[in-house]
C-alpha cells in the first residue's frame, strides 16, 4: 500500500462541486479586497521608492524571516508571533502542495503526494501545526493579561466620544478563527486516521493520537460522518478567513511585507523636501490625497501593536499624542475620504464632516505639536510605520498657517532673523570664547583640520557655554587644531525642519553652506546630536557633504592614540542618557560607552538605554514651546528612571539640550542631592 | 472697505544702539532694523478686519534700511497693496515730516481707515497717528486694543490707565493708533515671503512736499546715568516688611 491519503475522502461529486463553487467565490471576495486596497494606495502622491527591487525584497524578507522587530525587545511576543508566523507560511505551503498535486498535476497523470515524501511531508505539518497553535495560545494568555500597550483607550478624548469596539471584534475574530481553523484541521485528521488507522499514519503524530483519543471515547465508529461534518466546519472557516483577509487586520500578513520591503531607511533622519511647485502653494499636507502611497500604506499596516503608544515620550507625558492614534486616525480619515474595504473601524460621536482640513481639525494641533521627533515610534514599529514624515508633513501645513503658540513663533522669528533661536545679537555667537586665554582659530580665516559646529545652546545658553570651554581646553591641550565658524555659523536647522518651518530650514542650510564652503577645514565635529543628524543626513540633498562627528567620537580617538592621556582612573558609577540624535536617530550608543570605559568609570545603564533610550523631552522644537502643561515632562520621568538605579551619583549627558533640560528636571522633580547631571566633558577633563 | 495700515522699520535693540561722532544721532552703520512692534498688530488688526469684512488692506513705508523686506513680509501676511513712499529718508525723520509725508500720499488714495502702531522707540516728536490724523484732517483715536466694523462706522476700544476701556463710536474715514491687536500678529512662513519677493511688487509715490518743522531741535543723544540712591533693606523677613510698610507709609500709600 502507498503511503498517501485521499482529498475529497468520501465525497460525493456534488459536493466536491460546492467546494470549488465556494473557494472560487472566496478568492474572488479576497481579490476584491486586495484590489480596493491598491486602488487606494493608487490614489496617493508618487514616492521614488521603486529602486532596488531586490535588494527592497531581500530585506524585508529577512526581517519577515527572522520576525526580528516583532523580536526587538519582546521576546515573548516575538516568539509568539515566530510560531504563529512559521506555523501559517508552512500551514500554507502544505495546503498549496496538496492543491497543486491534486487540481492540476493529477491532470496529467502525476501524484507527488505520496510514499516517503508524503510521510515527510505529514510529520512536518504535524509539528508546524503546533506550533501555530502554541503561538496562538501564547497570544491568547498575553491578551488576557490586559497588557497596557493593547488598551485602545485615548489620550485624548474622552470614552463616550470615540468607540473603538470594531478594533476589538477584530482582534478577537483574527484569532480565534485562526485558533479554531488550526485545530478542527488536527481533529479531521485524528477522526481520518481513527477510521482506518493506516499504520503508516503514525508520521502525523498529532492526529494519530487524537485517533487514540477517538478511540478511547469509543467514537471511531462515528470517524467518517465526524470527518465529513469536520471537514466542511473547517473549510468553512478556512474560506471565511481567506475572505476576510483584504478587510480586515488579517490585512497585515501582505501589507507589512510592502511595507517593510518600501520603507526607507533614513526615514525620519532626513526628512522629504518640499519641491518648488508645492512650496507656492503651502509647504504642509492639507488633503488626505498630498499623501504618498507609502504614507497611505502605513496608515494601513498599523497593527496596533501599541509599541510606538508605549515609547512615546508625548505620550507618557500625557498629551494629546499617541503615534499609535495618530496613525489610526489618519486611516479612519483616509479610509472615509477615499474608500476602502475596512470592515471593522473606529468611529466618533462627532464624525469629522467632509473636506475638513487634516492639520488642526481631523488631526487636532495640541496632537501634532506635542512631538519631540525622538523617533522612538519610528524605531520600535515592527512593521516600517514613518510617523515622524507624516507628523512633520502635517505640522508644515500648520506653519503654512501661522497656526503655533506664541513662543514657538517668536523663536522662529528670532531664528529667521539672527540666525538663533536665543534671539540674540549673530555677533555675540562666540562670545563664550572670550574667557578662554587662547585664542580659537577662525576657519574663515586660517586653515584648522577641524571645524566645531558648536549649535546655539553650546553658543549661547549661559550654563553650557562653560562646557563649551571645557571641551575647548581639553582639545588645546591634547593639540588638536580647530576652529570655529565665530558669527557665521547659524543655527543648523534640524529642529527648525521639524517644527515644519522648511523654508527656513533651507534659508539656515543655504547660509551655512556658504560659510562651510568658504571655509578651511578638513572634517566637523559637533557638541550637538541634533546639528550632528542634519548636517550628516539632510545637507547631502542640498549638495553639502561633509564629513562629521560627534565630540565622543573625536575624543575616543584622541584617548585611542595617545593623544589624551589618561592621568586617573575615575572609578565611580555613572548612568548614561543617550541622545535621541546619537543613539536611536545615527546608531552611535558605542563610542560614548567605550569614551567612559576608558575613563574609568563604572557605567550602569538606566532600562531604557542606547536605541530605545527615553526622550528629554526638547526636541522637534518641543523646547521653544510651553511643557506646563504635562502630566510629568519627559526629563523628570527620565531623573526618576535614573534613580531607581540605586547609588548612581551621576547622570551623564552628551548633548547641549540635555544638560539644560536635565540640570532643570533634578530640580523641578525635587531630585537635588540625589543625582547630578554632567557633561561627558567634565568626566574628561578630570580624568585627564 | 480700504483700510491703510502705514510701518516703519525701528533699531534693533538686540545689537545695542551706539551714538555717532556728532553726539545728535544714532551711529547707523552697523545697526540692524526691525518692523515696529506696534505696527505689527496694527497690521494683525487690519488683517483680522479684512478677514471679518473682504476690506483690502494697504500697507505703507517711508523708505528707509530694509524696508523692503518689511513691506514684502506684510504681503505675505495678506495685505492687498504694499507701497514705498520715495524722496523721503524715513530713517531720522521726524514724526511730523512722517506724517506729512504720509499725509501726502494717503491724502490721494481712497481709504475708511488708517491704522499704524500707538508709537514707536524712535518716536521724536510725538506720535504718528496724532500727527497724520492732523495732516489728513480726519477724527482720530489712540491707544486702541480693538475695532469692531459695522457699515461705516466702527466700534473702538480705547485703553486708559488705571484698567479703564472706554469704547467710542465713529464714522469712516479715521485715523487709529493701535495698541494691541486682539490676537498676536501672525506667524509669515519663510517661503511665503521668499515667494512674495519674486511675485509682488513695491508700488513707490513720491513723497510731494514735506515741508513742515517739528519745532524742536535734537541737542544732545546720550546715555542716562543710573540713578544712585538704592537702599538695600536687611534683616529678617520681619523687619524687611516693617522697613517696607514704613517707608511705603512715608510716601503717602495708605
């Protein structure tokens, strides 16, 4: 006897017609539905993001493969979802096999399933088989634990104006089904074997003992009408899923793919310029169609996962932002607008009416304004969500408008007109220098191998113009030959782009380059992440590259060579707060941890370090705006983390912004004694 | 409804103001200029009233430093019509040769309303408003926080000291000098302005004849000496409120 099995096993012809009936109409529903969903992506503004093909395809088959970000700092979710994942894609395959062999090679008189192959292929279902329901399981104990992070509950409005049961309904449909599919799939095999029991069968070891538990219960005389019945309540539920698919979360298996595969890997580090048509007519988003069809996608690919909800320092802070929101939103909002197949979406007690504008009314401003750009949802989104592009695109539509509180305003102004967001006289930009007793070189002048783009805290905030002169000290005495750019430099920008103001973004970047231009020097480094990100990613587009540091970078290797020497050892604990534009935006969480290793001192990492380190709070022009407002700034949420460490006496920052809005924090949080915050520059400079 | 709404560009305090070789002006070389303060919510009053009722809004400048930039920002904020008034140097001028100059030009045009800024830091000889109210013979009120239009008159908020507002009632055309508009002028894009400057235009009449006196002469610029007398109150938090409370008492505040 050859070892195979019968599809359509007792079966009459009739029936076996109802099922292809049924699955065509299936596929056709399933296909409508992914057709609804191109039609929709269709309708958003072109995005250059068809290169490399392969290449695209590649990386994100790798992440699927790996399931590496649903990984990235939940294991358990991650694992999980690994289960569930391998468990359907093989799940799929072998039904795909089956169908191949059945419907279209046994037309030509071939039958692979069978013999050896067949027993492999059997075992192989089996395991995966379990494993897709262990995953699911897994899901199911997480999501009775009420995990905060799936809790739909807004930020922003109150319970009776928004209801979000459908999101709900599809969580549980979406599991369940696939629960209930995968284990009626292993109960009309146990109920197949128990009727015949082939001995070969013991290869599907979960379906021959569920034939031994037929057994047991004294059922097998029952198998075959059992099967029939089982058969039919799991294809039922097999095409109802297939159905779904397009119109539902279940969405997610193809789209995340897309979404991974066209996600741009600077996204949020260089921001999409505005062309010159656009720029007559308004800079910022105004309607749901100035969205790319990438922007569209994301809106879509949002699983809801909550990670970007839970990261946000907006958010902890208890504003109006959740990127998680937001993004939902700008689906709901999308969806309306242009159409889509979404069966299960939120609604509002008060629906936004047709031709609402998005920035300030569909998307409230107090949403778009509370974010800190840290690009903690960008990093932690599983699936290449940009939130960031969009949250920029549409606080351009609110500068187009004037529509920003007073503050934010007057620092714009003052930028606009000196060049920083101080508002003080362009000339005074290094007057820090003065008490220094050397003289800094001016590379406009004379030739330095570096230039120091200081940036306007390290120029004029009084409490960081001191370690501006540390740093200044400690590379004259190593010998390193540096300059600065005096009243040329202007504010870099990069926070000035993401308040949305990128006319006078470019207006900063074309008056720095063509200092930069005429200067003489051979590389930058900078005191400041933030001039760091936009000098390194976004000048490049408007033709400045340079090649540029950060100050722990320079002074590693200045300790490295030998140039910097080590006189003690520092031996105290320290803890680390990783700028938002070093560590998460440009990847550098090393270089500052080595710098500090070799100064001696003993670092302990606060939870929430390098890459998924927690935002101060200031950026994205956060700092120009008023923060009285919040549940707990961000920076005192981030002292309190720092001291549930123990005996750390000091906080150590690399970053202007930081030391001002983490030398504030101690004190408003009533934390002074209790920690200090210090510039890696003053652990240099004692150690050396 | 045509409302004018006349700017000037002042010293830009954030450089600090140095006083020339003659000891009578303000050594200009170096100086950096900025729209008045209280021309921008004249101008943020206008652009509210023009929102309200479609008036067109003119704005208008003696020409002087970097004067341009602040016409082609009123542009870009909305004003319908930007005008130069030529011949004139309106850095150092003073207000009464402003206002005639203004006068002048206006005088011509068809306008309800003509708002500028309650004063200026380089007001010399009174304020503007005053004086081009004089010049143009038309009724005039100062200090204004607020103007309400109904057909051809106008409702207007007048602040007094002491928290008092008094609110008058007047017929077009008028002269106001604005205090505060009711919201804070308005952010302009940078790229709009940018935009504004390779599409508008600067309309320039000239000035006509400005031949008034301001009857007074500048003799002397300087700077004020800080008065001396400052008494530093010490003890306990007690007898520091005593001390006070006494001296407040011997100035007659009861």
């Amino acid at each position: 006897m050859v070892e195979t099995r019968e599809i359509f096993r007792n079966f009459p012809f009739l029936l076996q017609i109802a099922f292809y009936v049924i699955a065509f109409s299936t596929i056709a529903i399933f296909i409508y539905g992914f057709y609804l969903r191109i039609q929709k992506y269709r309708k958003g503004r072109a995005d250059a993001r068809l290169d490399n093909l392969f290449g695209r395809f590649m990386k994100a088959a790798a992440i699927m493969g790996k399931n590496s970000t649903v990984f990235k700092r939940d294991a358990f979710a991650g694992f999980a979802h690994w289960l569930i994942f391998w468990g359907f894609i093989i799940l799929l395959i072998g039904t795909a096999i089956v169908a191949i062999d059945h419907d279209f090679l046994r037309l030509i008189g071939v039958h692979i399933l069978q013999g050896t192959f067949y027993l492999g292929f059997s075992l192989v279902l089996d395991v995966f088989g379990v494993f897709f329901l262990v995953g699911l399981l897994m899901m199911m104990v997480r999501r009775a634990k009420k995990p905060a992070q799936l809790d739909y509950t807004r930020n922003d409005l109150k319970p009776d104006q928004y209801n979000r049961k459908g999101y709900a309904t599809d969580d549980k449909i979406f599991l369940w089904l696939l629960f209930l599919i995968g284990l009626t799939g292993f109960l009309i095999e146990g109920v197949r074997i128990a009727a015949d029991r082939p001995a070969f069968e013991v290869w599907s070891p979960v379906g021959w003992a569920i034939a031994d538990l037929i057994d047991s219960m004294g059922m097998t005389s029952a198998a075959n009408t059992i099967h029939l019945y089982g058969w039919w309540v799991h294809a039922v539920m097999v095409m109802f899923f297939i159905a779904y698919i397009p119109y539902s979360k279940a969405m997610h298996m193809l789209i995340d793919f897309a979404n991974l595969m066209f996600n741009d890997d600077l996204a949020a580090k260089r921001l999409p310029r505005v062309d010159e048509e656009r720029m007559k007519v308004g800079m910022g988003y105004n309607t749901i169609q100035d969205f790319t069809w990438k922007e569209l996608m994301d809106f879509d690919a949002c699983t809801k996962c909550g990670r970007c909800h839970s990261v946000c320092p907006a958010r902890n802070a208890g504003t109006a932002l959740s990127p998680r929101d937001l993004i939902l939103d700008l689906r709901t909002h999308a969806d309306r607008a242009i159409g889509s197949p979404e069966w299960f979406q939120q609604t509002f007690a008060k629906e936004p009416t047709a031709g609402k504008k998005i920035a300030g009314e569909v998307i409230s401003k107090d949403v778009l304004w509370s974010c800190t750009t840290c690009m903690a949802c960008v990093e932690t989104c599983p699936v290449g969500i940009e939130h960031l592009t969009s949250i920029v695109n549409l606080r351009r539509a609110l500068v187009d408008e004037g529509n920003m509180e007073t503050m934010l305003q007057d620092t714009l102004a003052n930028i606009g007109d000196y060049g920083n967001s101080f508002g003080q006289s362009e000339r005074n930009r290094a007057a820090w220098t003065k008490e220094l007793d050397f003289k800094i070189k001016d590379v406009r002048k004379e030739e330095a191998e570096y230039l120091w783009f200081v940036g306007d805290y390290a120029s004029y905030d009084g409490r960081i113009q001191d370690i501006s002169r540390r740093v200044a000290r400690v590379l004259t005495k190593a010998g390193v030959d540096f300059g600065l750019l005096y009243e040329g430099e202007k504010n870099a920008g990069n926070d000035v782009r993401r308040v949305g103001e990128e006319g006078l973004y470019e207006m900063l970047v074309e008056d720095n380059m063509a200092v930069l231009e005429k200067s003489r020097f051979k590389k930058i480094f900078t005191t400041d992440p933030h001039s760091y990100n936009t000098i390194k990613n976004e000048y490049p587009e408007f033709g400045g590259s340079y090649e540029i540091e950060h100050y722990t970078g320079l002074l590693l290797r200045l300790i490295k060579d030998g140039t910097l020497k080590i006189n003690k050892k520092l031996g105290y604990k320290v803890t680390y707060h990783d700028p938002c534009y070093l560590g998460r935006y440009n990847g550098e969480v090393d270089a500052p941890r080595q710098l500090m290793e070799a100064l001696g001192v003993e670092l302990q990492d606060m939870p929430r370090c390098k890459e998924n380190s927690f935002c101060c709070g200031a950026g994205g022009g956060r700092i120009w705006m008023d923060d009285s407002k919040m549940e707990e700034r961000p920076s005192e949420n981030r002292i309190k983390e720092a001291l549930t460490l123990g005996d750390v006496p000091y906080f150590i920052v690399a970053c202007p912004k930081d030391y001002a809005m983490f030398s504030d924090a101690v004190k408003t949080s009533g934390n002074e004694g209790k920690i200090e915050v210090k510039d890696i520059i003053h652990l240099v400079e004692e150690a050396i | 409804m045509n409302i004018i709404v006349p700017i000037k560009q002042v010293p830009d305090l954030v450089e600090g103001l140095e006083i020339d070789d003659s000891g009578k002006d303000l050594n200009r070389e170096w100086m950096k200029f900025k729209l008045n303060e209280f021309d921008d919510h004249a101008l943020e009053e206008a652009l509210i009233l023009k929102e309200e009722t479609g008036a067109t809004v003119t704005a208008i400048a003696l020409d002087s430093d970097d004067v341009d930039k602040a016409l082609f920002t009123a542009a870009a904020k909305g004003a319908d019509t930007i005008i130069k008034v030529t011949g004139v140097s309106g850095t150092g001028l003073s207000s009464h040769e402003a206002a005639k100059a203004l006068a002048n030009v206006i005088g011509g045009m068809s306008y309800d309303l003509v708002m500028t800024g309650v004063q200026a830091i380089d007001d010399r000889d009174g304020q503007l408003a005053v004086l081009l109210a004089h010049y143009l013979d038309k009724p005039h009120v100062s200090v204004v926080t607020s103007v309400t239009v109904a057909g051809d008159q106008a409702v207007i908020s007048k602040e007094y000291g002491g928290g008092l507002v008094a609110e008058f009632e007047g017929t077009f055309p008028m002269v106001l000098g604005i205090q505060a508009a009711r919201q804070s002028p308005r952010y302009v894009p940078v790229a709009k302005v940018r935009q504004i400057m390779r599409s508008a235009s600067i309309e320039e009449v000239a000035a006509g004849d400005v031949g008034v006196s301001s009857g007074s002469d500048i003799t002397k610029y300087f700077t004020p000496v800080s008065g001396g007398g400052a008494e530093m109150i010490g003890g306990s938090a007690e007898d520091q409120a005593a001390k006070i409370v006494e001296l407040l008492k011997s100035k007659g505040i009861k």
